[in-house]
C-alpha cells in the first residue's frame, strides 16, 4: 500500500508553482496513473496480481488517499491532498525511527 502511495506521490500531484495568476496550471507531473502502470513500473508490485491489486486501490480509494477517473478504457489514479499527508506522515516517522535506532549505535 505505502509503495503504491510513494509512486503516486511522485508522479500525480497536482503541484502548482508559485504565481500570483490563480490560472497557474499544475505541472507535467499532474497526471492520472492506470493500474497497468503502476503495476509494471513499480518493482515491487511485478508479481501482484491483478485482484489483489484492485483491492489495495479500491482500499486506498474508500479512505479518500486516493481518487480515480474512470474511462472505457481504463480507470486512472491520482493521490489526493489527503493521501500526501498521510505519505509524508509515514515518511516522517519512519525517518525518526531510523535517526533514533542509528543514533543508539
């Protein structure tokens, strides 16, 4: 789940430079991801299957930490306000627990 999340954060933000015009448009990077990109260009999801898959998304969806655009021909993925914080959260306290168990050394 934290993979999927980590990826999106990277690649879907909607990141809006800084502009006084509120008509700024958001990046390049602020796009919608489909499930067959993520589960080929994320290393460790290669071997998931294509169910389990759909669950830890509609999981992640349910919880508002991501959003999806259906299309005929796909459904498209992006992480939400929310689903950053959550992201930048965990990173936070994982970085802390790392510094504390480096430091007892």
């Amino acid at each position: 789940m934290f993979v999927i999340l980590e990826y999106l954060y990277s690649n879907s933000r909607s990141d809006y430079t800084f502009s006084a015009d509120p008509n700024t448009k958001p990046n390049s990077r602020a796009v919608s991801i489909s499930k067959y990109h993520i589960m080929t260009k994320i290393p460790e999801l290669k071997q998931q299957r294509q169910d389990r898959l759909s669950i830890i998304l509609n999981t992640l969806e349910k919880n508002e930490l991501i959003d999806s655009t259906v299309t005929p021909n796909a459904t498209f993925y992006r992480i939400t306000d929310k689903g950053a914080d959550i992201y930048l959260k965990w990173v936070s306290e994982f970085l802390k627990f790392f510094r504390e168990t480096r430091s007892d050394d």
